[in-house]
C-alpha cells in the first residue's frame, strides 16, 4: 500500500510528486497513458507567465507569480532549458493603451515585478519586425519560455530519483474507500493509497466524481498552433501577444527555447477533451492574428501543426483543496493556463494543504534536487570529444536536424521514466523535432528503442498504444 | 588533415565530382558520407530506370552507384564513412564527426553534394489528426526495400512526385492496396514513363487537381477526407470524400539539404532552394563549389553525374589556380513559363567549350522555343517539344554565343506562332 498516489503524470502531477518526495511517503504516480507529459503539458505555448493576465486575489494570481520566481532555481536543478526573455502585450489604439495600463496596475497588485509600459520607439527598437502601426506595449521582464515537456520528464525523473515510484498505462475507472484507504482501479488491477491527488488535467473533474460527489466541472477549450522551422526563430525576441479578450490572451508569436518560432493558439470549445484535430480555419485565423502582430510572418516554413487542450474550470480559478467528503482526496484540478508556470507552486501550496488537514510530514535527509541531462549538441567540444571517447555512441548523429546522437538517444530511453516510443525519445532529446519532423531518423530511432528495450521492431510505436508504424514484414 | 578536395557527401553527385577533380590532377581527395556506404539515395531505389544516358542501359540505382562506387576506388579516392560533416567555414576548414571522434580538416577546395531531402506533412499543414501511419515515401522506402518491412495494408498517396508513383507501384507488388495518388496539379510532377509504368499498369488511379483536407484517427490513420480543387487549388465545396485506409505516403516534393551551406555564409536562391552557382558550379563563395541535388532537384541520376564531373573538375581547376576569372558576371533570368536556370551567373573567360543550362517549366508546354537574349539581342533559340514540369530541360549551349554578350543573360520560353 501507498501512502500517496498522484493520478496525472503532467506538468502538475510530477511537480507534487517531486514536491513530496522531499518527505518520508511511500508515492506513485499513475498515469492512462503509456508514457508522462502526454496531456496537455505536452502542448501549449510553453511560456512562463509574468502573471498579470489572472484577477487580484484568486489562487490562480497568487501560484503564477509565486510559481513564475522559482524557475531559474528549478531550472538549474534540473538542467531544463529556460529563458527569461520578456513578454509584450502590443496595443494598437488608445483604447487598448488604457487596458495595457490596467493590465499592468493588476500585474502591481498580483506582485509581478519589473514591469513597465514601452512606448512606440521603444517598442519598435527592442522587436523591430513587430507592426510599425503598434503604440506601446506592456513589457514584463520576468516571462520566459521553457521546454515544458523536458520540465516535466525531469520533474518525474527527480522524483523517481528520490523513491517515488510511476505506473503507466494506468487508466483509472474507478476509486473505492474501503476503511480509509482508496482504492484504484483500472482494467482490474488495483492500488492502494492512504491519500490520493487528482492532477489529471482535462478528465479532473470525472477522477473527481469517482471519489466524492460532484461539485465542478471541466470544459475542454482547444488551441491550434503552428511551429514554424529555426530560420523564422529570431524574428521575434520576446513573447509578443496582443491585448486580450474574453476568449483569452489571443494569438501570440513568440521564439521557443529550441530558437523555432511558435504561433497561436486558436481557441474553440470542445465536447471531446481528446480531439486534438487541427481544422484549417482556426489556423487561418491563429496565421492572421499572428500576421497582425508580425506583417512579415508566413507560415511558409511550419514544419508542424498541433493542438492542445486547455482544461477549463466552471469556476474559473485553479481548485486545489480537499474534496468535501472525501477526506484524504485532494484535487488539483481545473489547472488551465498559466498551470505551467504555477506547476512547483501548486506543489508547495498542495504540502500546505494537506499539512492543514492533519497529514505529518517528516523530511528526508538526503533529497537530491538534481537532474543532469545534457544533449552532446549543447556541450563544448572539448567535453564532447571526451564523451565520444567514453561511449563511441555519441559520435553518429541520428536527428540531422537536431544533430541528435546515438549516445543521447540511447540515454534517453534509459532513464527512468525513460522513452519507450518514438515520440517519447523525441520529447526527451528532440530527435524527430526538427524540420524533417522525423521522416529521416523515424526508423532509426525505432531501430534503437527495439535494440534498447528488446522488442521486435514492429512492437514499437509512435506514441499512443495502438500507433504502430509498422504492419509486418515485406514479402 | 589536409587535403587538395574534400566533397561532403557520397551520394552520384559526390562520387562524380570527386572522381574528375583526380582526373584533372588533384592527388589528395576525400569524400566524406555520413553513412554506413557510399552511394546516396540511390542505394534504396531498388527499381531501375538509372543511367540511360550515360550507360545507354537501365541499371537499378544501387548498379548505377557501385560503377562510381568502384571508380573511386581504383581512382584511390580517401572516402570516410559513418562520419557526419557538423560545419564549414568560408576558408574552407571542415569539421566532421565519427564515432572515433571530432576532426578537424583544411581543404584546397569543398565540393558539396550533400543531397536533398523530403518535404514532410508539417511544411504543408493537412489538418486533422496526427496519428500514426503517415510517411514521406522516401522514407516507406526505406523501410520497404532496405528494412523489410510493409508500412500499411491501405494506403493513399499524396504527390504525384517520382518517389510517390513509384512506391504505389511497389506496394502493391507487396500485397498492399493504393486507393489513389492524388495530384494538387492538373498534371503529373513526376516523369511521364513513371506515371505509365508505375500507376497505369497496375490500374492505380491518379487524381489530378484534388488534394486530401483532412487526415482522421487518434493513434493510426483510419481516414482521410479528399476533395476536387479548382484553378486556385481552393476545395470545391461538395466534392468531398471519405476514404477508408491506414496509411497516407507523401510525395510532395524535395528541399535541397543547405544547412551547411548556411553555416558558411553561401548565397542561397529562394526559387530552387540551393546555393547560388557560376558557370564553373562555384557557390558565391570561392572554392565552395556545389552539385547534384543540392543545388536543384533533379529527376534523373545522368544529369547528376554531368554536373557532378563539372564540379570536380572545377575544383581542380580552382586549386591549381586555372580558373580565368577576368571577365565581369552576366546574370542570367528567367521568364515566360520557366521557374529557374542554373547556374545563376557567367563569366565568359571561365567557361568551357559548352555550357549546360538547367531549366524547369511550371506546366506542360507542348511546343515551345527556349529563347537566349542578352538585353534586347537575341542570342539563341532552341525548339523544344513535350516540355513539362516534371522533367528537367538540360540545354547546351555554345561558348561563342555569349562572346559578345555583356549585360545580363534573359532565358524565356515563347509560345507564340506554335500551336
Ligand atoms: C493551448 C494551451 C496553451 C497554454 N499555454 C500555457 C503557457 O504558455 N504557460 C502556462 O503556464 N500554461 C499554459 N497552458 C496551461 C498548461 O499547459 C496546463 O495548465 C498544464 O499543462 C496542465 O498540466 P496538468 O498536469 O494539470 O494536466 P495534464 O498535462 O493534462 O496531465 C494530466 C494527466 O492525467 C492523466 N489522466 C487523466 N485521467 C486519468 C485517469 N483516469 N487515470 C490515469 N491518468 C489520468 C492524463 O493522461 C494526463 O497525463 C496552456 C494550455 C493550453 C491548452
Ligand atoms: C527516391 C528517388 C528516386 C529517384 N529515382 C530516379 C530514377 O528512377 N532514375 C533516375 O535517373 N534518377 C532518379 N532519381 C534522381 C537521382 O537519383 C537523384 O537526384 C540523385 O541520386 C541525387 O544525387 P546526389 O548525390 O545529389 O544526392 P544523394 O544521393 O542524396 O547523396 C547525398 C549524400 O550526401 C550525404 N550527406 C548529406 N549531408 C552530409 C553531411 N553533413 N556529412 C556527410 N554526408 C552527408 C548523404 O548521406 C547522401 O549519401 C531519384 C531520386 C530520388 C530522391
């Protein structure tokens, strides 16, 4: 028996689960699909927030802010691409002027530091591709962007370092309170945990209905983006978005911590939280809006389309409290955007909770805060010379675009949690994430994951479990 | 290291320049392949149709390749093997990769061949869902005739390049079915003798002017969407069908491998997507010189060759100090149906006897002239019959014709007066 299981191995789940495992607890994390980081932590505009977007006094202003200050630290810890280069929100009449104004009054009370209004030159001066029709802008200097899939495999890969245990394909359809202890089910098969966290994004509030009765409801809302090749990477150099409206912060552009160029999202509401289907027209319009923002902008050099799923809560704000009725289960819930940039705050507020509802907590002594995960491609030559020499692996580069090597293919597939699929190994390394998109090292890379893992080659998939690429052998 | 030539890639294009920059007396060549043998893409075209002008035989690509292959190898050509080329510099300073580690090497001259690759689903946004099963088909290819492995039992086809037709056909000589190839152009981009012998034969329907608008299923393809386009590839509306399968190949078209180019501060034409050439296959830097698909895409391995062996000869030229570079640059440009002409500038002093032009049309041109003009003077006409999009136009021309010529160098395709 555990004493925690965490169900949702995302952005929100691994960083409780490291949270915790600071603490004396036997935990799990249980996640449906078979690997972590495939829900909407895997796809969304991967910025960290200032956190002037959220209203004065919710708990979403509060763990955005405080979440958005831990990131350089995190970061370090976990070898995690991060950079603070600054967001704008571009107004282009006196009306929008006014909001900008309003925004960054809010920003002053939420506590978002180092923020100030820039002027049209100045404005022009710092992103000059920007619309010359632009008036100012509200400039955040502590917004960054981040890798959020690496963020949370290390996240993960930190707390299975320091004890805590994960269970895949692990897709639970029932929750039973037998004497005080939970028990989860999926196809079967059964854990047991004393506490239970709901951090499963779009389905938190059915994981919620499982256990206690119903009290709040999540509606998926999608968003469509496209990512545009390296060579568009430095048109802009901040996070650029435009003033916002009801449906949200709008169509923003912004470079990636991997220097791509990233635009959108769209938005439309949704019946089906897993339809991640792109359609033409909300492109269009996310391609429009960012034309606005940038009129040099094509999308000419998108090597990818994609979408993720915003979880939005009936009640606006992040719940993360003690379910009524059901003591010892805690949700972590309606966790829409900015869910990454609260993730390691959200965790110290969960700790908070449940030392409030009575639950000892004793630290462990010798928590390791680090993960070390460097790709040859980012290290000097002189360090990458010795690396060829320790594991002639690193010296055949797989992903050209990327100029990925065997050697951290091989590693990524060996960690714990470590890669089992295609898009697994891509997420971990970014073999496949180039401009060819895989087409190139696709079959290289399943050659290493059947040789690594011992499976025959038409065992390995491309992401979900039923995406197999192959369908046996030629004749 | 040190050596007088050093050609990155060992695909056609590398192995012909690096064989005539020996011939023409360089005595330190290498060629540098990141795989685990020479011969390029070649070696996964296992069908034949390669060599017909050269060999006035049909040889399979990987027959073609071994005849360069053992050329260079009497030749005493170094070739590296298994080695990555990560950079290069405008003095011509090279650094690879293998798995005994990091070289650096200087050459006298660089020739790049290093290829092309395929346009993928991204570049060409279908919407839909992401799933399994969608493959470039020179990737299928790959799997198909080097692995061994069928990539799906139903599949459609979008592309109606070289490459896409001629894995219709070899799916369903595996046992596959092809519903279709399906064709944004009212024509084949592909070789007439590929849509014949590949599509034709096997009753493989083509669909011109259609396009897929959407690709459906979670994990694997279970659908796609296809729909009639018109004159402004815009879906007609209503035209749309739904077509049960589980695997979309992509064929829709080759983008020259130039990172390195970049890397080196090389001028790249937007049009073919390769750097920009002289008549001597030079790049705009000096020493750099360039062939094969790298610089534009071409349909058949025998032109490859050709413009391979100018390269390297070039380069020879260029190391011994023999390229005369006093006259002044013609540019030349293109009008009237055709999209592109390399090499993209001459000088009269440093070329040879004859000069190849390499031309595309943008659609079929029954009857036509390519005409030569320098300014208002006309140079040149050459008629030309059955010219399409999918094959390249090579046409020589004489030195002497541009003896006179100064200005810049108008290449145009004129209809008029022919039916
Ligand atoms: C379009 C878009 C843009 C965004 N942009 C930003 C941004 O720029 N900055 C920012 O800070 N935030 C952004 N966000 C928000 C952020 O991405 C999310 O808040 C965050 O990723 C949520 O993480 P999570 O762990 O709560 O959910 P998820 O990542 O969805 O994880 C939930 C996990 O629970 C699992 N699960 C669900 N049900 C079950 C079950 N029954 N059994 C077992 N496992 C289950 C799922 O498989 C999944 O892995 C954006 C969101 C979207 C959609
Ligand atoms: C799938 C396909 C089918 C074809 N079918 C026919 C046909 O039927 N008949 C016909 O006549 N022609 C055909 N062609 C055309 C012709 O064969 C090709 O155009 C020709 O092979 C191109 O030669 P290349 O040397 O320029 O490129 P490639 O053959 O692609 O060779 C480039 C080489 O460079 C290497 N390389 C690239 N970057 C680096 C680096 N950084 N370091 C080291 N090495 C590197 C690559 O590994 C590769 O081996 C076909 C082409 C394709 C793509």
């Amino acid at each position: 028996m555990y004493d925690i299981a965490i169900i949702g191995a995302g952005v929100t789940g691994a960083a409780i689960a490291r949270e915790l495992s600071k603490y004396d607890f036997r935990i799990i994390v249980l996640d449906r699909e078979n690997d972590i980081s495939c829900g909407t932590s895997k796809a969304n505009s991967a910025i960290i927030h200032a956190g002037y977007d959220a209203e004065e006094n919710t708990l979403m202003a509060k763990l955005n802010v405080e979440g958005n200050a831990m990131f350089d630290r995190l970061c370090e810890e976990l070898d995690v691409p991060f950079r603070r280069n600054g967001s704008l929100v571009v107004a282009f009449d006196d009306e929008q002027l006014v909001h900008i104004k309003k925004l960054m009054q809010r920003g002053i009370n939420n506590g978002v530091p180092a923020l100030s209004i820039l002027s049209q030159e100045e404005l022009l001066k710092r992103e000059p591709a920007l619309n010359p029709e632009a008036k100012g802008a509200l400039l955040a200097e502590s917004a960054g962007i981040i890798d959020p899939m690496l963020l949370t495999i290390s996240m993960m890969e930190s707390a299975v370092k320091n004890g805590v245990h994960y269970r895949l394909n692990f897709d639970i359809e029932s929750i039973k309170n037998k004497g005080g202890v939970y028990i989860l089910e999926s196809g079967g098969d059964e854990i047991e945990a004393k506490y239970v966290i709901n951090a499963a994004g779009v389905f938190a509030d059915k994981v919620h209905n499982m256990a206690a009765k119903p009290s709040f409801k999540i509606k998926p809302r999608r968003g469509q983006y496209f990512l545009l090749d390296k060579i568009d990477g430095n048109i802009v150099n901040s996070v650029v978005f435009p003033c916002p409206t009801k449906m949200g912060k709008g169509t923003l552009v912004t470079p990636t911590v991997h220097t791509n160029l990233l635009i959108g999202p769209s938005s439309d509401d949704l019946d089906d939280p897993e339809d991640l289907s792109t359609t033409d027209e909300l492109l269009e319009k996310a391609r429009i809006g960012a034309k606005l923002l940038v009129p040099k902008l094509t999308t000419r050099n998108s090597i990818r389309t994609f979408a993720g799923m915003r979880a939005e809560p009936d009640a606006g704000d992040f719940i993360i409290r003690e379910a009524e009725g059901a003591p010892g289960f805690f949700d972590a819930a309606g966790i829409k955007s900015p869910g990454l940039t609260a993730a390691p705050a959200v965790a110290l507020y969960m700790v908070e909770i449940m030392k409030k509802s009575g639950i000892a907590f004793t630290a462990k002594k010798n928590f390791n805060p680090l993960v070390k995960r460097k790709l040859f491609i980012d290290m000097s030559e002189s360090a990458q010379s010795a690396l060829i020499r320790g594991n002639p692996l690193y010296g055949r580069i797989i992903c050209r675009c990327e100029n990925i090597t065997e050697g951290d293919i091989v590693d990524s597939i060996r960690r714990s949690p470590g890669a089992t699929t295609v898009d697994g190994v891509k997420r971990r390394c970014r073999a496949g994430m180039g401009r060819c998109q895989g087409g190139f090292c696709g079959p290289r890379v399943q050659e290493i994951i059947s040789r690594e893992l011992n499976k025959p080659l038409e065992e390995v998939v491309l992401e979900k479990k039923h995406s197999y690429i192959l369908t046996g052998k030629t004749k | 290291m040190d050596y007088d030539a050093v050609v990155i890639g060992g695909g056609p294009a590398g192995l012909g320049a690096a064989i005539e920059a020996k011939k023409n007396g360089l005595s330190r060549v290498l060629i540098i392949e990141r795989d685990v043998e020479p011969g390029g893409i070649l070696q996964q075209c296992i069908h034949n149709g390669f060599g017909l002008h050269i060999f006035k035989e049909e040889l399979t690509g990987p027959e073609y390749a071994q005849r360069y292959i053992d050329m260079a190898k009497e030749d005493n050509i170094d070739i590296m093997l298994d080695t990555i080329v990560t950079s290069i510099s405008k003095d011509r300073k090279i650094k690879a990769m293998n798995s005994s580690g990091i070289v650096s090497i200087s050459a006298g001259a660089i020739v790049l061949a290093m290829g092309c690759r395929e346009r993928t689903r991204g570049a060409i946004a279908i919407p839909g869902d992401r799933p399994a099963g969608i493959f470039t088909a020179g990737t299928a290819q790959r799997y198909i005739n080097i692995e061994g492995y069928m990539v799906g039992k139903k599949v459609i086809i979008l592309g109606s390049g070289d490459i896409g037709m001629i894995m219709a056909r070899r799916i369903v000589l595996e046992g596959g079915e092809v519903i279709a190839v399906i064709a944004r152009s009212s024509f084949a981009k592909g070789l007439t003798r590929n849509v014949v012998q590949c599509l034709d034969h096997y009753n493989i329907p083509l669909l011109l002017n259609h396009n897929i608008i959407e690709i459906k299923g979670k994990e694997r393809v279970e659908s796609v969407v296809i729909a009639e386009t018109d004159a402004k590839k815009e879906v007609i509306k209503g035209t749309e069908k739904e077509y049960e399968c589980d695997t979309v190949l992509l064929s829709v078209g080759l983008i020259p491998e130039n990172e390195l180019s970049r890397l080196a501060g090389i001028e790249i034409d937007r049009k073919t997507g390769g750097p920009v050439v002289n008549e001597s296959m030079e790049t705009s830097v000096p020493g750099i010189f360039a062939c094969g698909n790298v610089v534009h895409v071409h349909d058949l391995v025998d032109f490859v060759t050709e413009e391979s062996m100018r390269a390297g000869a070039n380069a020879a030229r260029f190391v011994k100090g023999e390229i005369k570079t006093e006259s002044e640059y013609m540019y030349t440009s293109v009008s009237g149906g055709l999209t592109y002409c390399v090499p993209h500038r001459l000088r009269y002093s440093a070329m040879l006897e004859k000069l190849d032009l390499f031309l595309r049309v943008d659609k079929v041109y029954p009857d036509s002239w390519i005409v030569i003009r320098d300014s208002e003077k006309e140079l040149a006409r050459f008629r030309h019959k059955n010219l399409t999009p999918g094959e390249m136009i090579k046409q020589t021309v004489k030195k002497s014709v541009f003896e006179n010529a100064a200005g810049n160098i108008e290449i145009k395709l004129e209809t008029e007066g022919l039916v």
